[in-house]
C-alpha cells in the first residue's frame, strides 16, 4: 500500500500546508468500504460452513460426518478439501486479479480501479445468493476474489495517497477497521440467518454481502482520483485542482512541484517489477514480503474462517459458538480503533513487539486447555474452560488487530517510492493473498493432523516475527514518504549498505545516460 504518497515533505522536511477537510475524510470512508466487503467474505464463509442446510446441499458427506456420531476424532469431522476450497478459492482468483489490478491502478486510476471492484463484488454476490450447484457457488467465490484483488490493491494506495501526513497511519487503518466491522457485520448476520427454519438462511448470509458491494460501488462513482494518480496520468491541471481541494488550501504549489516531479522519475522506470529487485528497493521488498507471510502464520485468519467451526469442534453446540464468533468479532474491531489512535503515537514497532508477547502466551494457553480437555472422542470443555479459551480467542485477536492487522498493509504502504508503488503493492497483496489461501486450503486438515498442537505450531512463527521486527523493521511514523530512503533506511544498521551501494549504480547510470535526463 502507499502509505501517504501526497503528504510529502519538502527537501528539508518541512510539511506542506494542509487541513483535514471534508472532502478527505468522506473520500477516506467511502474508499474503507472496499475494506468492508473483504471482511465480510473472510467472515461469512466460516459460518455459512458450520450451517446444516448449507453442508447438506453442497458438501453432504461433511454434513453426514458432522451429524454422525462415529467420527473417529473430533477434530476431523470439517476436514474435506471441497468445502476448504469453497473459502480458499476467494484468495486464489484475488491473488490472479491483483497483477491486473495492478496495471488498472497505474494507466486507469485508484477510483476507477475500485470501480471494476465494485462490479466483481456485485456480480459474485448475486452468483452465490443464488447458487444452485458447487459450480456456481465456486464461480461465485472467484468472481468475489477477483473483486478482493482489485479493491486491496487500489484502496489503501488511495488511502495512503489522500492524507496528510500526520494523520496518514490513522486514515490508512480505516481499511484495516472496515475489513474487522466486515467481519463482526457477517458474524451478526450469519448468527441470525443460522435461525431461519426451511434451509434458505445461508442464502441470505452470502446475498447480504450486496450492501458493502453496493457502497464501494457507490463511493467509486462518487469520489475523486487522488492527484498523484491524475499527475502521473498526464493531467496536471485537473490533479493540482484536486490537491487544492482535497488540501483546503491555494497553497499548494509546492506540494504540486513536488508531485510532478516524483511523477516524472517514476515515468522514467519503464519496468517498475524489475525496479524492484534493485539494491534500494530490497529493504522494502523484504520487509513488505516478510510482514504478509507473517500477518498469515500468526494464526489470524485460522481463528477468523473457522471460529465458528472451531467452537463447534470444542463442543460449544451450534449458537453458543456463533455467539463466541460475535464476541471475538466485536473485540476485532475495538481492537483496531485502539491501533488507529495509537499508531501515529507510540508508533510501529513497539505495537508489533507488545502483540508479539501477548500473542504468543494466548496460543500457548489455549494449546494446554485443548491438550488436556479436548480428546479425540470427548469434547466436554466445561463451562470454566469453555470461557478461559474464548478469553484467550478475545486476547489474541485484540492483539493481532492493533498490530499485525493493520501494520501489515500500512508499513509497505508507507516505504515503497512512487516510482516502484503500483508493483510493490501488488507484491504485498499476492504475497498476502498467496498464504491466505494456503492457510485457508490446509487449515481444516492442519486442526485434524495437529489437533491443538496447531495453536503451538503458530505460536512459534509469532517468536519468530516478533525477532525479525526487533532486528530488521524500522520506525516510520512521521516521516514523510519521500524521506524514507534519507531518514530511515540509510541510518538503519543493516539496510543503509543497500542504499550506499545503489547510490554507486545510480551516478554511474547517471553518467552513461545524462542526456535523459533534465
């Protein structure tokens, strides 16, 4: 993501005039929506799976396992690879769109690129409210990920794009905020359509995914394009009107200068996908790609798809676990308004480190409650236990959504130059969407081979992450996008001999190509 393109500084850091206007913040929540619908599909897939109705008429041999009582083991009875497609097939199609996503972002612009979103979304909801086979239900779930592609590569670049400065990590966490609302808002729904007698609830769970599809479509029709996005288009004018708009000021003439010329050098990278394996861009690269497959082995979205099926495995009966799925969506989202407010405070990395350590105990805690009370064949948690791991689920969650969640997509967003920000996102989000899917696709078979040790599994991954912040992430809050490289990365300890050694390549070429130069 491009965490805060037009907020740029001045050569010697001083911030450019702006006020935080309407127009921002209208634009800000209208784009967040694209937020919303991801959260909403993470979360209704889970529950949609744990209804009987919607088991028995796609994947009837998990419905006879789950009613049957000779399972064999408890933590086996949801391990089949159609249904795990079903959720996974989303992040597959996502992970395809997001490389034509990230050409629409570039030649078509943010807003039109939320657009094509918009449209995915709308179609893929109807598909699936209305499915009548495993095909059109899965058709359905591809066009929805097609959506998710295009909506994660364009809305936090958006996002990043429209905020000053000194709000930029806040603003960029509306994204996060709204895929946790999405999440909550399909936790109530499927909560309530798991209710309807005669078999047609999960059709209103997976219909119910119009509204946000219609609001994101909605707000693309309605909101401007960000000026970097019309400078480097070619049109000057337009994007300097725009800067004045979205600034609440006239003076805007050095904030636009700046843009075009940032514009101009990024024009000249005619291969942003290759720029990116530069020496300078390495840092980035690493650090965007390291903190997407870790967002994905915290265990977050293992605890997100499945909640519903997770309760049910430890014996919670069917409302009981989707009343604790609301709990821990309720939670998700309180969570992360705490991380929009203290983002620009305290900072980055100390979030990622704090969660770190609170992240890791609630695993370890839940492994030994599920080691010692949930057997193959006894599933009776009682009451005590019961609350103990929906405290420690609450734990978790609160703390992944005030660090890992956010800062995983705000971090790339704020470190990659214009230049290489259309490629480097769309890395960031393949990345993401790559282990989603692979979390998705093996988590159901992970819980029936590992049983608890699944909990321990992910909790040494969270050691792991939580060492690479300490020795290799830097502090960004504050500094304005177009300083990174002086601020940042040439004083970090291992980083800088990137920056140094690209310097030597970049007056060499300097050199052979002078003339190409103005």
């Amino acid at each position: 993501m491009a965490g805060g393109g037009l907020s740029v500084a001045a050569a010697g850091g001083v911030e450019f005039e702006a006020k935080i206007t309407p127009i921002v913040i209208i634009s800000c929540i209208m784009a967040a929506t694209g937020g919303l619908m991801f959260g909403y599909d993470v979360g209704v897939s889970g529950g949609v799976t744990s209804m009987p109705d919607f088991l028995k008429k796609f994947f009837p041999v998990v419905y006879r396992k789950t009613i049957d009582g000779d399972l064999g083991s408890n933590y086996c009875k949801y391990d089949n690879q159609g249904l795990q497609l079903f959720t996974s097939s989303l992040y597959l199609a996502g992970l395809t769109a997001t490389f034509f996503a990230s050409y629409t972002t570039r030649r078509l612009g943010r807003r039109l690129t939320m657009l094509i979103a918009g449209v995915f979304f709308i179609i893929g909801v109807a598909l699936n409210a209305g499915a009548q086979d495993l095909a059109m239900l899965i058709v359905g779930r591809i066009l929805l990920g097609c959506g998710v592609g295009f909506a994660n590569q364009a809305v936090p670049v958006f996002l990043s794009e429209i905020a000053p400065t000194r709000i930029r990590g806040g603003l960029n966490i509306l994204f996060q905020l709204n895929v946790t609302i999405g999440i909550l808002f399909a936790n109530l729904v499927n909560y309530g359509t798991a209710k309807i007698k005669g078999g047609w609830g999960w059709r209103l769970s997976l219909g119910l995914a119009g509204i946000p599809a219609l609001l994101l479509t909605v707000g693309a029709l309605l909101v401007v394009d960000t000026p970097n996005s019309l400078i480097e288009r070619g049109k000057l004018e337009e994007g300097k009107a725009v800067l004045k708009r979205i600034r609440g000021t006239d003076n805007v003439e050095p904030e636009y200068l700046e843009l075009v010329e940032v514009s101009r050098i990024a024009k000249e990278v005619k291969h942003p996908f290759r720029n990116l394996l530069l020496p300078k861009n390495r840092p980035q690269l690493i650090i965007a790609a390291a903190l997407q497959f870790f967002q994905q082995f915290t265990g977050i979205n293992a605890i997100m798809f499945y909640a519903p099926v997770i309760f049910t495995t430890l014996g919670f009966k069917n409302d009981a676990s989707l009343y604790s799925t609301v709990i821990t969506g309720a939670v998700n989202v309180v969570s992360t308004i705490v991380s929009i407010y203290c983002v620009d405070k305290v900072g980055r990395r100390f979030l990622l480190l704090q969660a770190g350590v609170q992240m890791f105990f609630a695993q370890v805690v839940i492994a030994i409650v599920l080691g010692f009370k949930v057997t193959d064949t006894s599933d009776d948690l009682g009451t005590g236990f019961a609350v103990l791991v929906v405290i420690m689920v609450c734990t978790f969650i609160s703390a992944f959504a005030w660090s890992w969640g956010p800062l995983g997509w705000l971090i790339p967003s704020e470190t990659f130059p214009l230049e290489t920000r259309s490629a480097g996102q769309s890395v960031t989000v393949c990345i993401n969407l790559l282990f989603t899917f692979v979390i998705a696709q093996a988590f159901l078979s992970m819980l029936c081979h590992f049983k608890y040790g699944m909990f321990l599994f992910f909790s040494g991954w969270v050691i792991i992450m939580s060492i690479f912040v300490w020795f290799l992430v830097p502090e960004t809050k504050n500094i304005p996008i177009e300083e990174m490289t002086d601020r940042v990365w040439k004083k970090h300890w291992l980083w800088k001999r990137y920056m140094d050694d690209d310097e030597v390549v970049q007056d060499d070429l300097a050199k052979k190509n002078g003339f190409n130069h103005s």
